[in-house]
C-alpha cells in the first residue's frame, strides 16, 4: 500500500499548494489529508489532531508529512508527532509536492528523500 | 464511543452510480433529509474535499467526508455499488464501497476518531467480502456494529 501524506502548514498555505499541485500534475495519487494551524491554536490539540491524521494515514506503509517553514509551530507539532512510521520534511513548495506526486509506488524513506530533492530544486536563480 | 447516526434510509444496495460526481450526488441526497442540511450544500463540501484528492483508501473502498456546520453529531451515509466505479482511487481497483461520513464542523477530533475507526474496519478483508454480499440496508447497518460506535 502506499505512503500516506499530511501537510501541516500556516492557515491555508497547504490546502492552496495541494489544489495547485494537484491541477498541475493532472491528478493527486496520493491519499492526503490536511492540518491547518493558526495563531489562536493551541500547540497541544493540534499535535494530538495530527497524531490521530497520522493514524488514519498510515495503512501500514507509513506517513510522510510535510511541514512549511523550519522552526515554527506547524513545523514544531509536526516534529513532535508520536507515530513509529513517520518522516518529516520541512520547507514545503509546490516543486516539493510535484516530485512527490511523481513516486506514488515509493516506500516512506525514499519518498522522504523525494520530497527534500523536489523541495531544493525547486528554488534557484532564474 | 462515538455517537453517530446510521439508519435504513442512508444506505444504498446494489447501487448503479456511474461516476464519482453521481456517488457524491447520491450521498448528498441520502444525507439530506436526516441531517436537514441542504442537499447542494453536502454535495459542495464533499466535492470541495475530493479536489484535494481522492478520498479512496484502496482495495475497491472510498470514504468520502466533509464538515458541515449546524449537525449535532456525525452522519453515516453507505453505498454498495453493483459494478465498481473510478473514483481517482489510489490503487488500481475501481471503488465498489462507499462509506461517507459529514460530521459537525466544530468537532473535528472526534471526525478522525471515526475516520480512523473506519478506514481500519474496512481494512478487514471479511468485512468487505460481507458489506458486498449484503442483500438490504439492515446487513449493511449490522456490519458497522463495534464496540467503538454508539448508534443515536
């Protein structure tokens, strides 16, 4: 079965991503789900909501959450999440999420390493 | 335990849906009259989700869900369909069993609590073998008995 995949991002940066990605690459062959978090938050539900998406994710195959920017609260929660099966990768965009998109047979470990490769190319001089 | 609403009149057997958007249609339709919430305004939600991509598990299973402000508790609408549909699912089987869920938009850590319960419920290979052999709603209904799930 394949990886499943979380976004945890700022307000609705994921959901944007995901519906723009998705348009681009034609279809999203992935089952995914998506965690917003805002200001009036509280760290501690957010983290136990994203630990209960992990669960219903993960079909055994594992989790593959992508968080956007390092060091913040979305980031934080999503490196906190208590769940054997789980990769996180931070620094999400869009170029991130297309070569996801690209290996939907890839076991979690290597689709981790999909995701920071698509997320580094992604930004460079034009 | 999670509270949930589940009777005859949200379950469809040998169901001839065509297409993703009639299963969704058919869902919005079962689920309106019970929950009292507009049928275009269920069937909105649930397309607004699946464009973020498809609520397909795998293995011929999908479980379509959205929020929806003004329920009280979370609806259970299945749908078993005769000859199995594309619903953009993950793997390369068309999808056969349609188990949607709208739940109250404030309460969305009890939404994954039943997702979760769900999608593991449907994960049973017997499960699904009963769910697609049942002859009439009261078969359907009795599989999703649990010790997990109260039924109001």
């Amino acid at each position: 079965m394949k990886v499943g995949i979380l976004l945890v991002t700022h307000s609705d940066i994921g959901r944007q991503l995901l519906l723009t990605a998705t348009s681009v690459f034609g279809k999203n062959p992935f089952q995914v789900e998506l965690l917003s978090v805002d200001n009036f938050d509280q760290p501690n539900d957010v983290k136990e909501l994203a630990e209960k998406y992990v669960k219903f994710l993960d079909n055994g195959s594992g989790v593959l959450v992508l968080t956007d920017i390092i060091g913040t609260t979305p980031s934080n929660i999503a490196s906190c999440i208590n769940h054997e099966r789980i990769k996180v990768v931070a620094g999400l965009n869009l170029s991130m999420i297309l070569n996801v998109f690209n290996y939907p047979d890839d076991s979690l470990d290597q689709l981790s390493i999909k995701a920071l490769e698509g997320g580094i190319q992604g930004v460079s001089k034009v | 335990m999670i509270k949930i609403k589940l009777e005859d009149s949200h379950v469809s057997v040998n169901d001839i849906c065509k297409t993703k958007k009639s299963i969704l249609e058919k869902i919005s339709d079962l689920l309106s009259r019970p929950s009292g919430v507009n049928r275009n305004d269920i069937f909105k939600r649930l397309y607004e989700r699946e464009k973020l991509g498809s609520t397909s598990i795998g293995k011929g299973v999908a479980i379509p869900h959205a929020r929806i402000d003004d329920i009280e508790y979370p609806f259970l609408s299945i749908i078993i369909l005769d000859e199995p549909v594309e619903f953009d699912n993950i793997d390369n089987l068309d999808v056969d069993i349609i188990v949607s869920i709208i739940v109250p938009e404030k309460n969305y850590s009890n939404h994954l609590e039943l997702l979760a319960h769900l999608s593991s419920k449907l994960d049973d290979p017997l499960v699904r073998k009963e769910l697609r052999r049942a002859r009439n709603s009261s078969e359907i209904i009795k599989s999703f008995h649990s010790d997990d799930l109260e039924f109001i």
